[in-house]
C-alpha cells in the first residue's frame, strides 16, 4: 500500500510542463484578445484624428475670422483664397503656423442656397449667396501627406450635421436631404466649414 502510494505521488511529480493541447489553448485565447484590442485601438485612433480634423478646422476659421476683422480690407474673395499659395496673414493667430505649400487646408469659396427673406411679391423664393469656406485636404497629395483612413472618413461624415461639415462647395440649405445639402460624405475627398 505504501509502494503504491509512493508510485501515485512520484507520477504526479513526473509531470512537470504542459501538454500541447493546453498551449495552444492559451495562444488561440492570447490571440482572440489581441486582435480585439486591435479593433478597439484602430477605431479609438480614427475617432482621434477625426476629432483633430475638427479641431484643427476650427482653430484656422478662429484665426481668420480674427484676421477679418482686424483687416477688413482683406474681405476681398481673391485675398481669401489667396491664403491657400500664401497663409502667413493668419498665422500670428495660430499656436502653429501654417507654412506655405506644406499645408492640407484649403481656402475656398463657394456657394450656398438659401430661403429669401424678402417678403416683396415676384422676389424669387430662393437666393444663392456666396461663402467663404475652409477645406481640409483628406487625399493623398504627393509624397508629403499620406491619404485618411476609411474609418477617419466615417466618423467626420457621421458628425457632419452636428458639427456643419460639408463635402462639397456648393451648399442647399433649403434641400431635404443631407446628401442634397451638401453635408460631408465618407465618399468625399474634401471637409469644409464655412467661415463666412
């Protein structure tokens, strides 16, 4: 009875690693939970440069709009996209300068359907007005930029109406859509926010 006890005890002992089987356990489990923390670490990092998009955005309309109202000569149209080839005017608003030519901000003018609010019979019911826009550049341009991911694009067009981003320069705010309206699209290359 003793001998036998001590052949139990000495194959428990013998038995020192792990079999195969419960390795593979352990990596395929290792596995599931990386790749999890992958998914949740891409779309945290989309969510973040959508979010600085937005933020950039409206830090560069902050400084122009400071810039048109300390210059009003500078209202002209061809001086507001004239910021595009030259940003220096807005700089001395900026934390960080834009620097010519390295820049993915567009300065853009379009246009913008509204309801009239005159109220003179024969007045046409809508009026088109023109607007100044800020863009942000989301394709690749060149070797200086490297293009957005999709899933940057998803979260700018899923905050478009709430934060007024818009894909196109030419805006309808009497549409019924958003599509029609101009709001940004993941489909779109450019996000623009009106300055004026």
């Amino acid at each position: 009875m003793v001998g036998e006890m001590k052949k139990r005890l000495q194959r428990k002992g013998a038995r020192r690693g792990f079999t195969l089987v419960e390795l593979l356990i352990v990596i395929i489990i290792i596995g599931i939970l990386a790749g999890a923390m992958m998914l949740v670490a891409g779309r945290s990092r989309d969510s973040a440069e959508a979010s600085k998009i937005i933020s950039d955005l409206r830090s560069v309309k902050a400084a122009a709009l400071i810039w048109l109202t300390e210059n009003p000569a500078g209202l002209g149209t061809s001086n507001w996209t004239g910021l595009e080839d030259d940003p220096t005017p807005i700089n001395s608003y900026l934390d960080k300068p834009l620097v010519k030519g390295h820049h993915r901000f567009l300065f853009e003018t379009g246009t913008m359907t509204i309801k009239n609010p005159s109220t003179v019979e024969g007045a046409p019911e809508e009026l088109d007005v023109g607007v100044w826009l800020l863009g942000y550049d989301l394709k690749e341009i060149g070797d200086e930029f490297s293009a957005v991911r999709p899933g940057v694009t998803g979260n700018l067009a899923s905050q478009a109406k709430s934060v007024g981003l818009y894909g196109t320069k030419t805006i309808d705010m009497t549409a019924t859509s958003d599509t029609e309206i101009g709001y940004f699209q993941s489909s779109n290359t450019e996000v623009y926010v009106i300055v004026q």
